[in-house]
C-alpha cells in the first residue's frame, strides 16, 4: 500500500496499525539478509506502539470529535544518528556500540508524540561521514536495485529500507547530501529541509552549522506529511527557526502548480563528468515541468566549484571539536588504561574507524593556530560567496533543478581506497548544505542497468511548500516514484 492508502486504510478500520506493523516487519524479516538496512529492530516496541495506536482509533471511532494524527498507527524508521529514549544509539561506530540515550531527539518525540510506530534505527556511515554506507562500523547496505550496489549515504538504511518497503517514511539527516544522494540512488524522494527547519535536539553533532534532519518516502507528498510534524521551534535548539511548520497544499492541478513558475538550470550542475543516462532524465524531467508551464532560463552559480573544498574544510572542522567529546569518559566504549593521556589515546585509536580519523586530522590542522585564517577562515569567506549565488539567483528564479549525482549507484568497494572518489560524490549536494536552502531529491528515470537516477530542485530559505508542490506535480504526471526493485517482485 501506499501512505495514502494505508491512512486511508487505518481511518476507515480496514486494517489495524497492529496489523500493518506485522506486515512491515515481515517484509523485514525476509529482506533484511540481503538487504541490512537496520543497525537495530524493536519488534516489541513496535507491537505495543502499534497496540496504543489501535486504541487511538477504536476510541475516535466510538466518538468522533477532532480527527486523530494523519500518521497515528503509520510505522517509521529513524537514522541511527537521532537519539531513541533507551534503544541504542550507535551512530553507525564501535564507539558508540554501547550507548542508550536517555531521551528522544526532538524529530523523533514528535513523530511519536503524532502516534507513528518505530520499527527499527537504520545503519549509516560511521557518525554520518560517507556517500555509501561503507563507512558503517556494523556491515554495508546494500542497494535494493542491485545488491552487488551501494545505497548511497550516509544516510543508507533509510532510503533503502523506504524503496524495499520495509517502512513506509524514514528519517535521515543530511550534512553534505546523505539525504539526497541515498535517495536517488535508491529511487525514492527525499528532503533536505532549510537549516533550522528542523531542531537538532538529539541529533548526534557532525558538522554543527550544516547539519539538519530530512525525510525519506515514496513520494514527496509523503515526506511533507512527515516534514510538517518534524518542523518547528524547539527551545532546546538556539537555531531552530520561529516560523511555522510549512504549510503545504495538494489541490492544484499539475498544470495550476506549475503556471508560471521560473525554473533556473545551473550550468555548473551539468558539466562534463555526468554520466550521459543522468543528464538525459534531468533534461527530459526538466522539460516535463515546462509542458506543464514552468519557464526555464539557464543561471550560472559561478562559485559551485569550490563547494567541495570548503565543505571539506569546514564539515572536518566541526567534525573535529564535535567528536572530542568521546573521550571514553562521558560516553561509550572505553579501553584499559594506566593513564587518562592513555584512556584517551587507546580509546579513540581502538574504537573511531579510518574516516572518522580522518576527519578529525584534516579538521584539527584546518583549525590550528598557524592554519586557521588559510583554511578555516578562507572557507568560510568563500560560503558566503556560495551563498551569494543561490541568493542571487533566487532573485528572478523560483527553483533550480539539477541532478543530485553525477552517476548512478556504484558497486560496493568501487571506491573503497580512493577518499577523493568518494568525496566527489557530493558535488552536486553540497552547495545547498553551505547555503542553508532546502532541496528535494526525487526520481525521474533509470539508466541502462536499471539504476534510478534522482534530480533535485533547490528553492529559496524556508520555500519547503513550493518544491513539494512541484515534486508532487511532477509526480502526479509521471510513474517513476511508483517502480519496484526487482528484489520487491520475487516470489
Ligand atoms: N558524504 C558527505 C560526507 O561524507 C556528506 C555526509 C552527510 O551529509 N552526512 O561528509
């Protein structure tokens, strides 16, 4: 069933939460050897979530007053980055392997608080650094198109638990494009929200001035659903925005979304590196949005080149004094040591993995005293510069549409001893983390090998409404959204 179907399905009482619950865990069940999306289930949570939720509905049911949550009794899955009161919290590292927060991160509270149903915490790169779930100190997923594939990262579990349709809506979070890049690779839709859109409260911190929490569905009508639950101020976090949840509104038609609207294409987003298959769906997705009445002009982002630099200055920065505090004191794992020089050294030598180290190293030299102007200070000059362009070109242009890849899914360890590689995958994503605007990834077409390729569109700070409405509107003329690995058909 689809989101909407399955709302449908709980209000009418054709079925329970009880009864859709099991089905998603059976799905689970049978998919998760080849496909290891989670890092951790909770069945049981789950069964007594879904429980709660059935009595929701029998007692609206009996006396209906003020209709219920859209979600209430709807299962999700949470990135093994955002804190779930007394279910591991591992982050996707050995240094984490023992860590149960103690309270929920805000998104999480709230999607709870409207009555969905967790059924499990997805893997994730090591602390959310890496484009492939590689980085993952619990085993690689695999990409439900291809399974020989990586489901793009870091947030991997939730986009290939969403296209598996082992949960209907996921959260994940995207610090340089790990809720994009998954998404296209697995063929779903995806939101990056604007920074502060969303609180950070029980996010585990990556990169502080970037990081924000997104949504996985099916269709970008189905991550608005969950987006609006999420959004909003929360005292606990100083960045979170005072705005209101997005409104968000389905009843145009595509033809009435679209009129008008001024659609920019970057150039710098379709340079030579992109795979042919890619630029071909873009373009063709492009020009569908004219059909239905956009007006399309060429833009140039003149600094698009330096995102991936300055992202790699500036996340490794914040990487570095955010993961000081794994000291083996405070949280986690701990290593035997005479000395607390010792404890320190053995314990986040024994337990951080290689990109992790990484990060801090490049991070701590970018911030060092005979460094820091050269790198960290240059980088954060030249956000502002990226900025500028997206500012300014959001003066006479409504959205930007451009890939979120420049290829397709790529096998598992195609780039395992290649950093660099793996960096460039987040070219194209990157610049709307440095920026701060809000970009949404969906499909619009397969490669050759049956691959999905995703394209994104990028709007304006806290224009969240406009992109669902003309992702929805695309959606609405097209059938990409709606195709099924393969693995999903098998008897
Ligand atoms: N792939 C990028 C990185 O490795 C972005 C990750 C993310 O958005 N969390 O830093």
């Amino acid at each position: 069933m689809t989101l909407e179907e399955s709302i449908h399905a709980l209000r009418t009482g054709r079925v329970s939460s009880t009864e859709l619950t099991r089905a998603y865990l059976e799905q689970i069940t049978s998919l998760e050897p080849e496909i290891h999306a989670f890092i951790s289930l909770t069945p049981e949570l789950a069964l007594q979530q879904a429980q709660e939720a059935d009595r929701r509905w029998s007692d609206w049911r009996k006396a209906p007053s003020q209709p219920p949550p859209l979600l209430l009794g709807l299962p999700l899955v949470v990135k093994d980055v955002l804190c779930v009161a007394d279910v591991p919290c591992t982050c996707g590292s050995r240094i984490l392997e023992n860590f149960r927060p103690p309270y929920h991160a805000t998104a999480v509270q709230r999607l709870l608080d409207a009555g969905m149903v967790l059924l499990g915490k997805t893997n994730t790169d090591e602390f959310a650094m890496g484009s492939s779930t590689e980085n993952s100190a619990y085993g690689v997923t695999h990409n439900p198109w291809d399974v020989q594939r990586v489901p793009g990262g870091s947030s991997g579990g939730s986009a290939a638990a969403v296209s598996a349709h082992m949960a209907p809506l996921a959260l994940g979070t995207d610090t340089g494009g790990s809720v994009r890049q998954p998404a296209a690779y697995c063929g779903v839709t995806g939101i990056k929200p604007t920074y502060g859109r969303v609180s950070r409260y029980g996010l585990v911190a990556f990169g502080s001035s970037l990081d924000v929490v997104g949504v996985f569905g099916r269709e970008a009508r189905d991550v608005a659903r969950a987006l609006v639950l999420i959004s909003g101020q929360d005292p606990r976090d100083a960045t979170s925005s005072a705005l209101p949840p997005p409104q968000v509104d389905f009843d145009h038609s595509p033809t009435q979304a679209l009129h008008g609207l001024k659609v920019g294409i970057p150039e710098e987003y379709f340079s030579a590196g992109l795979q042919p298959e890619v630029r071909q769906a873009v373009e063709q997705a492009i020009s569908q949005l004219q059909d239905l009445g956009a007006q399309l002009q060429t833009v140039h982002l003149p600094h698009t080149s330096y995102a991936l630099p300055v992202y790699y200055l500036i996340a490794p920065a914040e990487a570095s004094a955010n993961l000081a505090r794994y000291d083996g004191v405070r949280f986690g794992q701990r290593a035997e040591s005479e000395t607390i020089a010792e404890l320190f050294f053995r314990t986040r030598g024994r337990y951080f993995g290689a990109e992790v180290k990484r990060r801090i190293m490049l991070g701590t030299y970018a911030l060092s005293a005979g460094y820091y102007q050269a790198y960290y200070g240059q980088a954060q000059k030249v956000r502002t510069l990226i900025r500028e362009d997206f500012a300014r070109a959001f003066t006479a242009l409504d959205i930007l549409a451009a890939p979120v890849t420049p290829t397709t899914a790529f096998p598992i360890g195609e780039h395992a001893d290649d950093p660099l590689a793996m960096y460039m995958e987040d070219a194209l994503t990157l610049p709307a983390n440095l920026a701060g605007i809000p970009a949404l990834a969906f499909p619009v077409g397969f490669d050759a090998k049956g691959l999905p390729i995703g394209m994104q569109i990028m709007a304006s700070h806290f224009n969240e409404p406009l992109l669902f409405r003309v992702a929805h509107a695309y959606q609405q003329v097209t059938d990409w959204h709606t195709r099924l690995p393969a693995i999903l058909s098998r008897g």
